[in-house]
C-alpha cells in the first residue's frame, strides 16, 4: 500500500516519505533498531478545580448567566455528605446539589472532537454546557462521557453545570445497602480532545480497544486486539490500524497492521486483529506482575497520505487462570490460594472523595497486610484501584452495585443492565479482573423478577466476556441452594458465623465441608467473614457481643479471626477468602460498637491511623515480611494484676520479658504465641518480645498500666 511502511522498515528506522515528516509514528532509535514509543496525539485536560457547588435544588443553574457568588468554591472530587454520612442517626442528606464551572478551552484544540468526562458522580448526573442539555447518567460508580464538539467552544469563556442527586431511586440499584451513598462529582473531571478520527470514545465510555488473550503459556500466547474506531469528519477515509505490543523496556514483541479500508463520514467500523507473543513474561499475580503496553494507531492513509490520527495505549498482562471445585483457583497453571479483604471507596473526613494518594495509601496497607486478592465491594470503583491491582499482582473480584433488593421493573432492568455492560467495557483490559459479580445478598432469593434480572446479567458476561468468571455473593441466612446462587460460574458465601448467628469455632468449616460434599462440581468461596472491633475498647478473651451493641472488644475480633482463618486455610477447595473489611466505612443506619454510622469490621480503622490486632494476626499468616506483634497494646490501662501476653509472628520462637525479668520463650506452628498468668506490678510494666526471623533479630515493645 503506497504511503504505509512495512514493519521492517518501522523498526529499522528506515520508512520514509511522508511518514517521517509527519511526526505520526516514533521511529525506532538508532541504538536499538526494535524499540518502540506510542505517539500520543490526544490531549487531556483536567478540570478538578474552580468548582462552584450549592447543596440544594435551584431553578435556572443551568444557564451561563446565573449568578453562583453566593456559592462554595469547591474542587473535585467532592461530595455532600463526608461528614453527615458517617454520624449515625440514617439521616444524611439525600437530594440534589448543583456545581458550575467556568472553562476557557485553549484555541489550539479548534478542529478537534471534544469529550467531557466524569469518573463518578452518585447518582443521577444532568449535564449542561453553556446552557446546552447534553443528557443524563444513571448510575453512581462508572465513567461516562457526553461530546461537547460545537457546544464547548474553544478560546471563549465556557460554563459547564451539572445538578446532581443521589435521592433514593427505585429504578436505579442500589436501592438499600450497608454503606452511605454519597453525592456529588466525587471523581474526577476531565476534557478529552482527539481527532475526527478516533477510537470510538462513546463505547460505555471504555477504552475503544479490547485486548482478549488466549492460549498463554511459558512458550506462547495469542492476543486479539479489537478496535472500536468512529469517522466524525465530513468525509469518508481510508484507515489503516497498526497493534504493537511492547514489553516494559519499550521492545516490540509483535505488530500488526490492517489492510486499508474505507470509513464513511459519521459512522464507524470495528477491526479484529490477531498477534502471537512467543515466550511470554506472564503476568504471575505478587510474585510477578508484569505488564507489556498494547498500543493502538489509527492511521489516515486517505489519498496515499499518512498520518496517525489517534493512538490508544493500554496495559497488557498475560495470565490464564481456572478455578476447580476440589483445587480452588489455578493461576498460569499453577494453584493460588487466594486470600484477601473486601475494599470500599471512603474515608474518614472526606468519604468517597479521595485522592489517588489515599488509594495508593490503601493498596500500600492490602500489600503489608499479604493479601493475595481483593473484593471491590459493591460496585464499581475508580480506575485507580484497578490500575493499582493491575502493578501489585492482586486478582479482583469486581462487581455491580446489585444490592439487597430488586425492582421489577423495566427501567431497573436497564439500568442494571447497563452498569454491568459499563463494568466490563470499561475494565475489560485490566489483568488483575479474574471474576465479574453480579449481585449480592439479595433477600428475595427465590423470586421471579430477582431471578430473571440475574440470569440476563449472567448471559451478559457470557456475550461480553466469556473468558473470566461471573460471581455472586449469597447471603448467609440464605440455603445454600438458593436460586440466586445458582445462575453463576462460581459463587461466594457472606458467612458470619461467630458473629450474627453461630460459634466461631468450628461452624464455618462445618459448613463448608457439608456443602462441598452435598454439592461437590460447585466452585465455591468465602466472600465475606467478619466481625466488628472498637480499638478503644478491651477485654480477656470476652465471649461473643452483641453485633447491635455497643461492646466490641478488639480482642473478640482477633479471636474470630484467628478461628476463621484456621478454619479456611485447612480447606483448599475453597478458590477464594475475603475478609470484611480491609477498612472501617461509613454506613449511616448504624449505631454500634461506640461508633455511630460506622461499619467497624475493618482489620484498619476508619482514618487509616490503627491497624487492628487482626490485621498482624493476617500479616503474620500471609505476608512474607517478618512480623512481631504484641497484641491488646492499646489497653494500656490495666485493672487486673493477671493477663495473658500474646505475640503474633512468623518466627518459630518467640522470647518475652517483662520489666527486665524474663518470661521465657515460646515456640509455635501456628503463628500464635501465648504467656499465661502474667502478672503485673502495680505503675507502669514494659513487655519486650524478641524473635530472629530470616537471620535477623526484631524486637516489639509495649507499656501497660496497673492501677
């Protein structure tokens, strides 16, 4: 074709003509011939700042004359209720709040289609730019974009207004569910600029390409690159897509390109493309998490020309997985026990406007912790945490907020529908997504409209993805063969036994193996376990509280869990264990545990300051870091002269002393390490522990008071 280099001639540096003058694709560098570097002809804009915010409804906001003074200056991510979400009493603000910005586009992007994009807005989104209506999203938790081409004018003062609400909506799920449902802009805002002729932007507002990998092995793995590309200039074009794969070092490891073809103006076309990568560097969960970049040009070829009009970069990471009824989850062929917590968007002070700082700060505490995979409960959530999934190696469960209850009714159908279709186009790339949930605990397990609802999600996933596995969570009063559970490839189990119902000991097991030989070709897992703890408050090793009081002993949860785990762990046909929760979170309904509207069944608490004796009860059992925990270090005022001293590690041995005298040491197989009968002298007592672990010696120090 005249115009378009082979690859040998891209690689070596030698295409010429109007491709090298065209600064379209990076030829490869002199130093080494088979490099590559994406163009990158989009521009992107962020308009997080200069928000004017009022919560309340008012007429005419729309409009680019409206008089905001009065209003607050705000900047996004933002939301209504990070304070009155998480006081307790269920009566947080729940209607519609407004925010206006003025935007001057720069001159240069004249010509080019612009997008304006909303990472998350709960839960109903009205969109106006310069008092134009753009439309409506429904829905809390995905990305949406409108176009604004004609409507956003570049080098003139532009007014972009959005009116907001995350009233109850009984056609929009969640209707109920144990977390607050925050309003506002609470992710991030953004203007996109690309070419008339792009990767289709509109696509549920996903990436335009999808990259589907099959047949990967240690020797080989083929990926089939899909390419969504749309023609918004006025006439037809001659196109030409080129793939190229690239390992970290920017080293092509396969390329690709179409044949020309014709795209008429105003319509666009979709272009398959397959790719084999031989001796693949697999993307291995913790151990190793390796991701190539797969980029995507769009190449205008019309009238023998050649320019690159669009590029979309995205990360690649090669993984097969399999989950058996009697082996649990296989990751490259090889079994992974996966073992993990379950993860929602807040906060302390700020709720679900966080910063990419306070995700990295979460990811940082799910690694220490030694967790293996995370449950994004229950919805989807933002970009950043996937992407973060994607770098540390975890393996996600990511779901749709379908919760609680069903509406049957058309437009709740639809809209369900929707969220579903948002969550896999717009993830569909990211690695670390093994498992697509489609529900869960929904109370009328048996239900015509329930049912239904669910069988149609399950058949989405089919169509849309068929490689990973869908999930549901069924709830723990449920039977065990409730039909909700059964329209799934795999399901969880939300048990809570030692805590709403039940003994701690020995319950779950029993359950498990009970269920696993009743029913031994499902492929089952624990999706939530937990019980709540208040760092503040202690006891000995208290008996079970009451969930709805206002007793939960810290001790109490470190006791469950200690129980939990060793239950699960001794059960490999489990393919997955989720604690809940990774954190405290705001759920407003509550009253409990001395901390109203918070869920305080975190291994971390609400602000991310404290974590909870359960978590190094995990991070002794699943992290690889040495670890050296004395545990009830936060009673430090003592009433009783006699207590047990109780150390998590991963050492073999553990040495004690308290007040210089020594306690003796203490040998364990099973990461508890315990000295009964200790007594305390009346003032201050200083406990030190001591273990070699790995060659080197670590040493843990508390002060508890008597008297």
């Amino acid at each position: 074709m005249k115009g378009f280099p082979t690859r040998r001639q891209v690689l070596s540096g030698t295409a010429g003509g109007v491709l090298a003058s065209l600064a379209g694709i990076p030829l490869a560098n002199a130093a080494s011939a088979a490099t590559y570097t994406a163009p990158n002809p989009r521009v992107r804009i962020d308009l997080n700042a200069q928000w004017r915010f009022i919560r309340a409804d008012v007429t005419g906001a729309q409009q680019p004359g409206f008089d905001d003074a009065g209003w607050t200056s705000v900047n996004t991510p933002h939301t209504w209720n990070a304070v009155d979400g998480a006081d307790g009493g269920n009566n947080y603000y729940r209607g519609v709040g407004w925010y206006r910005r003025h935007y001057t586009v720069p001159s240069e992007l004249a010509g080019k289609r612009l997008y304006l994009q909303f990472a998350g807005v709960n839960q109903v989104a009205d969109v106006w730019v310069n008092g134009t209506y753009l439309g409506q999203h429904r829905g809390g938790y995905s990305r949406f974009r409108f176009g604004v081409t004609g409507v956003l004018v570049p080098g003139g003062d532009n007014v972009i207004a959005v009116k907001v609400t995350n009233a109850r909506d009984t056609d929009i799920a969640p209707v109920s569910a144990d977390y607050t449902f925050e309003g506002g802009i609470y992710r991030n805002v953004s203007l996109w600029a690309v070419d008339n002729l792009h990767v289709r932007m509109e696509d549920y507002a996903g990436p335009g390409i999808y990259l589907r990998q099959s047949n990967v092995t240690a020797a080989s793995a083929t990926v089939t690159v899909t390419t969504k590309l749309w023609n918004d200039s006025s006439t037809t074009r001659s196109v030409v897509v080129r793939s190229v794969i690239a390992d970290r070092s920017g080293t092509v490891v396969a390329e690709t390109s179409s044949t020309a073809q014709t795209v008429a103006a105003a319509t666009g076309a979709e272009i398959g493309q397959t790719v084999r990568i031989d001796r693949p560097r697999l993307w291995n969960g913790l151990a190793d998490p390796y991701l190539y970049n797969a980029s995507v040009e769009i190449h205008d070829v019309t009238a023998g020309a050649d320019r690159v009009a669009d590029v979309v970069t995205e990360r690649l990471g090669l993984r097969s997985i399999a989950v058996n009824a009697d082996t649990g989850f296989h990751l490259n062929g090889s079994r992974l026990g996966l073992h993990g917590v379950n993860l929602h968007q807040e906060r302390a002070g700020k709720g679900w406007a966080i910063s990419d700082a306070d995700h990295i700060q979460d990811f940082d505490l799910i690694r220490e912790l030694g967790a293996n995979a995370v449950r994004m409960a229950h919805y989807q959530h933002d970009q950043k945490d996937y992407d973060l999934a994607d770098e540390r190696g975890l393996i996600v469960w990511a779901e749709i907020p379908l919760v609680n209850s069903v509406t049957d009714s058309t437009a709740f159908t639809t809209s369900t529908q929707n969220q579903l279709r948002e969550l896999i186009r717009q993830n569909y790339n990211h690695p670390s997504i093994v498992f697509w949930g489609i529900g869960n605990e929904l109370t009328d397990y048996n239900g015509t409209a329930t049912n239904r609802l669910l069988a149609s999600l399950a058949g989405i996933i089919e169509s849309e993805d068929p490689d990973r596995l869908s999930t549901y969570a069924v709830r723990g009063e449920d039977p065990d063969d409730a039909q909700s559970g059964l329209h799934t490839q795999v399901t969880g189990f939300n048990k809570y036994y030692g805590w709403y119902y039940g003994s701690k000991d020995g319950e779950l097991g029993a359950w498990a193996d009970s269920l696993h030989a009743n029913s031994p070709s499902r492929r089952i897992a624990m999706s939530e376990y937990g019980v709540g703890a208040n760092t503040a408050q202690h006891a000995l090793n208290p008996p079970k509280p009451e969930p709805g009081g206002s007793w939960h002993p810290e001790e109490y949860q470190s006791l469950f869990h200690e129980a939990a785990w060793k239950q699960l762990a001794a059960r490999p046909y489990m393919w997955g264990t989720f604690v809940w929760a990774m954190f405290d979170f705001a759920s407003d309904g509550r009253n409990e545990g001395g901390r109203p509207g918070i869920n305080d069944k975190g291994l971390v608490t609400h602000d991310r300051q404290i974590r909870k004796d359960a978590f190094y009860w995990y991070k002794a059992n699943w992290a690889s870091t040495p670890t050296l925990y004395i545990t009830s270090r936060r009673w430090t005022q003592r009433t009783d002269a006699t207590t047990e001293l109780k150390v998590y590690s991963n050492a073999d041995r553990v040495t004690a002393t308290l007040n210089g005298s020594s306690l003796g040491a203490v040998s364990s197989s099973d990461r508890i390490f315990k000295w009964a009968g200790v007594t305390l002298k009346p003032g201050r007592n200083t406990v030190v522990v001591t273990a070699t672990i790995n060659g080197s010696t670590y040493t843990d120090t508390v002060d508890w008071t008597l008297g």
